[in-house]
C-alpha cells in the first residue's frame, strides 16, 4: 500500500460528498499462523491481504462499502452515500470529536514478522514434544497466529490518521486420559508486538500437561452455595464476560430491558469495587492511540467504589445517550464497520494481601484458569480451568473443575475481599457481532465471593 499520494487521493475522495459525515479507512495486513493437533502440524502459513471500505451518514442512514481494489475512491465515497440514503431513517446524531492528524507507529519488542515460520516451528515443536511425551496424555492443540494491520483513516470532518500495530497470540491445551476417563487443561497468551514470550514456555508446557494428568484423579468439589476465591484469571474473564459486555453502550440504548439494568448511579457493590476499561492503558493488547472511527483511545472508569459512573462508547451511541465518546468503536478488519467493544478491562486492586482473601474461609473453594462460559443479561456460568478446597484458610486438594453461576449484580454485592495483586491476562480475544477473536486484554486481583453457586 502506496503511502505517497494515498492522502490526496482519500481527500479528494471525500470532498464536496452530499453527506452528512463520510470516513474512509483502508487497511493493509499481514499475518501467520501455525496450529498443531497432537505431534501434527495441522497449518501453516503466511496471508496477506490489502482492502479499505468507506462508512457514510446521509439522510438518516448509514451505507457501508468495502472493497480490495484501491482504484476509483471517489465513485466508492459516491455509493456508500447512495447507500445510506437508501436506507433513510430517524435523524442520526454523532458526538462531537476534534478533528485529529496522527501517525501511530507499532509497538514492537521482538518483532513476530521478522521471524521466519520455520525458527516459529522450531519452538513450537519443542512445547507438543514436551506435552505429548507426558504419560497418559492422549492429545493436544497448539494454536499460534501473529498479525501486522497498517491502518489509514480519514473523515469528511478533515481527521487523518496512519496507525499500525502487530499482535500475537497462542494457546496451548493437553487432553488426558485413563481408561474413559477424559480431562484437559490448558493456557492462553498473547502479546502487543512482542515474541518474546512465545520462546520460553517449556515449563507452562510441561504444566498444563501434568495438570490434565492430575485432574484424571482429581475428586469433585462439593456443590451449592460456598465462598469461592477467583485467581486474577477467571476473575478478569468474569468482569469482561458478565460486566463488561452490559457496559457497551449499543446493548443498552436499544434494549429496554438494559436501561432499566444498567441505571448511571445504580450501585453494584460495596466502595472497594472499581472496574476500568481502556486503550490508553499501555502496552497490551486491547491499547491503541484511536479508534477506528478516529476518536482517541482513553481509560474509562465504568464502576467506581462501587457505583456505576460510565459506559462503552461509539460515537453514535454516546450522541443517543448524551455521554461521551470513549473511544471504544472498534472493527476486526476493513470487511466490517466498527462497533462499541471493550479494549483492556479489569478490576482494579484492593487493599488485602492474597493470603487476607483465604484467612477465615472454614470451606470453600478456590478456582483458577477458565475454559468456556455464557452469559444471558445479568446471569452467567463460567467454568473454571482448575480448582482446589479450601479448608480453614488453607488451599488443599485438587478437585475437577467446577462450574460457577448466578446473578451478576447478586455477585457482584457478594464481593467481599479484593487482593492487591493486579494481574492482566492477553491470551484470546473477544466476539461480538460476527467479529471474532478481537485483541482485547482482561485482569484482576484475586478476589473472593460469599455465597458463589458452584456446581
């Protein structure tokens, strides 16, 4: 993609268009991937791909055009408004934002792009040596992509913006069994733009497949009604999942329901509760300078002691809710306009140690990790990863896995105990509205809940 001249050739695009607001974004990405199943190497290989679309406002409607072919901008700009008005509808009012020029270099440590799909196999390899020579497990999955995405945005309101960005991610999972007894553990990583962590996982390795063997004989936990005490792990997903995705702003503003819900002022938990999502938090995966409707990426406070003081926001939707724009407008790729999506969400620390959170627990249970997990409005079921008893402030035995349920806002008043140990999770990424798996990171002190449903 040809910066020299791109500039003039998205401006004259949009000049004199008889819109009300037109943005131009054109992308240009690389990417690698590697999965393996067992000692197979399932894929691999490297993509490319260069595209663009154009978003226009006019009368009422929004037309979206997307397109690999660079040529003819300005007859693109022309049928995305043609588009929009065919559409037609109530008057859309966007928030205000000040027009912005900008480039955003990548974050970049040890630069995934730069190393060649054999050294990436090469270390791979080790870590599905390492799994599958454990005794008794029967499988396993590696999953590794990394990705570069040059961006150019531009609006009819004069933004231009050049920004780019490289991400990585990989999972790893060891399936175990004895006789037809079968269990699995796993991790999920990623990075902002840095391989590094990639090449030196041999004990994670060695770990999630010893940990599948041990679940082979692991007891299950006691169910119904008990304190559980969540890792900054499954206590991230748990806000991302159960909290955060009530908090973008397109769920609330066209469902009835999730106004009466999520009330500004409406008090969630007790004042240690405070919940923050952010792109101007640094250096993970969910950061970025802008958006990509061109608004910058800030930090939002969404729960503060407790109360619930903000929300996710695309410019449209701030403009419907006379809020703020938080810079939370977000696309997977040129093939689709941005939607509210959260970027790093996480609870942020308290005041008690770790060890604090166990004192005076006569019985519970202490759950790490995640594995999978739905939510319905408030109501949530999340599975853990891995869990242990807890007995008289003590963690003891491995049990299998355990399933936590409730109401989010039940739950959330029965958060008694935040620890002070604030950890973020980059392994993943986030679905919603067909744009799945987005960069997003998640974290947590450990933290502990009365009265959790564990099954």
């Amino acid at each position: 993609m040809e910066q020299d001249g791109l500039r003039d050739r998205i401006h004259s695009a949009l000049a004199g268009v008889d819109a009300s607001y037109v943005e131009v974004r054109i992308e240009e990405s690389s990417s690698s991937t590697l999965r393996y199943r067992g000692r197979d190497l399932e894929e691999i290989g490297r993509s490319s791909n260069v595209g663009g679309n154009v978003r226009a406002l006019a009368s009422g409607g929004w037309g979206f055009v997307c397109f690999n072919d660079l040529d003819d901008l300005r007859g693109k700009v022309r049928l995305a408004v043609q588009h929009a008005k065919m559409v037609g509808g109530e008057r859309v009012e966007l928030a205000e934002v000040a027009p912005v020029e900008q480039v955003v270099p990548a974050v970049i440590g040890k630069d995934p792009t730069a190393i060649s799909l054999a050294e990436k196999k090469a270390v791979l390899d080790q870590y599905v040596g390492i799994m599958m020579g454990v005794p008794q497990v029967q499988s396993s999955t590696i999953g590794y992509s990394d990705g570069r995405r040059k961006v150019v945005f531009a609006n009819s309101l004069g933004s231009y913006l050049e920004q780019d960005r490289v991400d990585v991610s990989l999972g790893m999972r060891a399936v175990a069994r004895d006789g037809g007894e079968v269990q699995q553990a796993g991790i999920s990583l990623g990075s902002l733009g840095d391989f590094s962590f990639v090449e030196a996982l041999h004990e994670q390795a060695a770990e999630v497949a010893e940990k599948a063997v041990a679940l082979l004989k692991a007891p299950q936990a006691p169910g119904g009604e008990t304190t559980v005490i969540l890792d900054p792990i499954l206590a991230g997903v748990f806000i991302h999942e159960a909290f955060g995705h009530l908090s973008e702003a397109d769920h609330v503003y066209s469902d009835p329901r999730m106004q009466e819900l999520m009330v500004m002022g409406r008090r969630f938990g007790e004042d240690h509760l405070n919940v923050v999502d952010g792109a101007a938090v640094p250096d993970l995966r969910g950061s970025y300078a802008y958006d990509d409707e061109g608004v910058p990426g800030q930090r939002t406070d969404l729960i503060r002691e407790g109360v619930l003081v903000g929300r996710l926001h695309s410019r449209e939707t701030a403009a419907k809710l006379g809020e703020r724009p938080t810079g939370n407008a977000r696309a997977i790729t040129y093939r689709f306009p941005p939607i509210v999506r959260m970027t790093n969400t996480f609870i942020l620390p308290g005041t008690a140690s770790v060890e604090e959170l166990f004192d005076g627990v006569k019985e519970g249970v202490y759950a790490k990790n995640w594995y999978g997990g739905m939510t319905s409005m408030e109501m949530f079921t999340f599975s853990a990863g891995e869990a242990y008893m807890v007995r008289n402030g003590k963690v003891e035995e491995l049990v299998r896995p355990v399933m936590l349920s409730g109401n989010l806002f039940t739950t959330l008043q029965n958060l008694d105990r935040i620890g002070n140990d604030l950890t973020m999770n980059q392994g993943g990424g986030c679905g919603k509205g067909g744009q799945s798996p987005l960069a997003v990171s998640n974290g947590s002190p450990h933290i502990r809940i009365q009265h959790c449903l564990v099954a």
